[in-house]
C-alpha cells in the first residue's frame, strides 16, 4: 500500500510567486499616492480667496491656486537654467 501524496491545489503562504519575486508595492507608488494625499489636503486648507497682483496683473483666485503656479513656474524656471548650465558645460 503506498500511497503517493496528493498535491496542493494552491501554493502554501509565505512561498513566492513563479516568477521568483516577492510581491511588493512600488516605492514610486506608495510616495505618489502620499503627495496626491498631501495635495488633497492642501487644496482643502487654502481654498480661501485672495488678491494678488503681478507687473499689470490684478486678479482674484483661491490660494491654493497661487502657490501651485508659483510652484510650477519655480520648477520650470529651474529645468531651464539646469538645462543652460548643462548645455554650457558641455561647450567647454
């Protein structure tokens, strides 16, 4: 009487995936969905109006609007400059 054994349906927990790689969340996903949670508060603390003025600009809009295009046009200001910096570095 010898009786093979009868093989599992499903791999036991704990054993990896037949890729060989353990399951895990992407660090990249786990720090964007932090800044999207971050932003959704900050959109919701400085909803408030302001006025503000630029060269001839007269203008009214939420806060939160202020500091995103300020923010954005820092970020773009610095890719530029990095960029001619680079281009510069290159040339010599």
């Amino acid at each position: 009487m010898n009786e093979e054994p009868i093989p599992p349906l499903a791999e036991p927990t704990g054993t990896k995936p037949a890729g060989g790689k353990k399951l895990s969340i992407p660090p990249g996903l786990v720090a964007a969905v932090l800044l999207v949670v971050a932003l959704i508060f900050f959109v919701v603390q400085n909803g408030d109006d302001v006025a503000f003025e630029w060269l001839v600009f007269d203008m009214t809009g939420p806060l939160w609007v202020v500091i995103l295009v300020a923010a954005v046009a820092g970020a773009v200001l610095n890719e530029v400059f990095g960029f001619i910096r680079r281009r510069r570095r290159r040339r010599r």
